[in-house]
C-alpha cells in the first residue's frame, strides 16, 4: 500500500496512513538521494506502527548516464559515497525503529526501469536516458544486474516464504492490542 504525504504534512491523509499502516506486516520506506537521513520520518512511521511491524529502507541511488562512462563506474552501484549514505540511513533509522528496523538496501530504480520499460515514443526523454544506459552497459540484462534491483526481489520473496510465523504472531499481537 503506497502511503501519501507521510514526509511532508500528512493532516490530509491521517486516517489513510492509519488504516493502511494497521494492516501492514512489512513495510518499505523508499529514501531518495539526496536528502539526509530524515528523523521525522522514522518517527511518523514509528507513531503509526506497532511494535510488530518490520521496517526496511530502500536507498533509490539517482545518476545520470554520464556518471558510468568510465569502465570503473559500471563495476558496482555501492560506491564509498553510496556506502557513506547507506550508514548514515541505517545509524537513523536503528536509533528511532530500534529492532522493529530490517535494515536497507540499495536499487538505481531509473536503471532498473530502463531494462524492462518499452517507452512510450511521446517520452522522448526517457528514451533518450534508456538508450544511453544501454549503450554504456550493453544489453538490459546487465542494466538490470547493475540497478540492484533483485535484491528488492529476492527480498520479498524471502520475507514471502518466511513470512507466516511472523504474520501469525503479528495477527496475535494485533488481537491482544483489540482486546
């Protein structure tokens, strides 16, 4: 469940953030490059959650084209400054979630889309983008590989089959909380 307005003034979507949130078992915080760390945030969702709730960060690393030209640049999307980021991200999120805190990971979600998207001709600029990716890095399957996006995937899956004692405690906790 996609949640609105959580990191801005949420007072519109109050009761949407409650209801979708007092279902949730999992949930993904999805932080965007550069912005800090935001505290605010980790404790909106702390409020909103109960203690049985797992959080995981997602850090959606944004680069252009041009910052892989060099062979050394298409080797791994976790750099030292993405690596800098990601600590920063979890210390944040660890010191407001506590245990509830699954920890992060890390996607080029634009990347991501361009080894999977046929554009729309009228997104001139998306193309454009998708194009040059592909040349740099030769076919989708290597975009792919290199946007870190499986690691959402297979994550998912795991929690997926692993999920049903967690969902059974989660639904017992939520019964006690009824009661």
């Amino acid at each position: 469940i996609d949640v609105p307005g959580i990191e801005g003034n949420e007072d519109e979507y109050r009761e949407e953030i409650k209801t979708a949130l007092s279902k949730a078992h999992c949930v993904l915080y999805v932080h965007a490059q550069g912005k800090n760390p935001d505290s605010k945030t980790a404790e909106k969702i702390k409020k909103y959650l109960r203690d049985w709730v797992k959080v995981y960060s997602i850090y959606n690393y944004r680069s252009s084209a041009g910052a892989y030209k060099s062979s050394e640049s298409r080797v791994t999307l976790v750099n030292g400054n993405v690596r800098k980021v990601c600590e920063d991200i979890k210390s944040t999120f660890i010191k407001i979630l506590g245990d509830s805190y699954g920890g992060n990971i890390v996607i080029q979600g634009l990347m991501a889309l361009s080894s999977k998207a046929y554009f729309s001709p009228k997104r001139k600029d998306l193309i454009r983008r998708q194009e040059a990716l592909l040349s740099l890095f030769g076919s989708r399957e290597k975009l792919y590989s290199f946007s870190c996006f499986d690691n959402v995937v297979n994550q998912q899956k795991e929690k997926a089959s692993n999920h049903t004692e967690e969902i059974f405690e989660a639904n017992k906790e939520k019964l006690i909380a009824l009661s």
